[in-house]
C-alpha cells in the first residue's frame, strides 16, 4: 500500500512539474513574440 501511494505521488509530481515547464514555456514564448 505504501509504494502505491509513493507512486501516486510520484506521478502527481511529474505532472505538476510537467505543467510548470509548459507554463514557462508559454510565458517566453509570449514575451519574446512581443519583444520581436
């Protein structure tokens, strides 16, 4: 029971740190069409 809750967390965190990388990505990308 232990692992699968570590697991669960482990993809919840992958997911979270998925959704910052695209929000980063996003937000440069924003910037830069507007700088250019």
């Amino acid at each position: 029971m232990k692992f699968h809750w570590s697991s669960m967390s482990l993809k919840i965190k992958n997911r979270i740190y998925a959704c910052q990388q695209m929000y980063i990505f996003i937000s440069y990308f924003t910037f830069f069409s507007r700088t250019a």
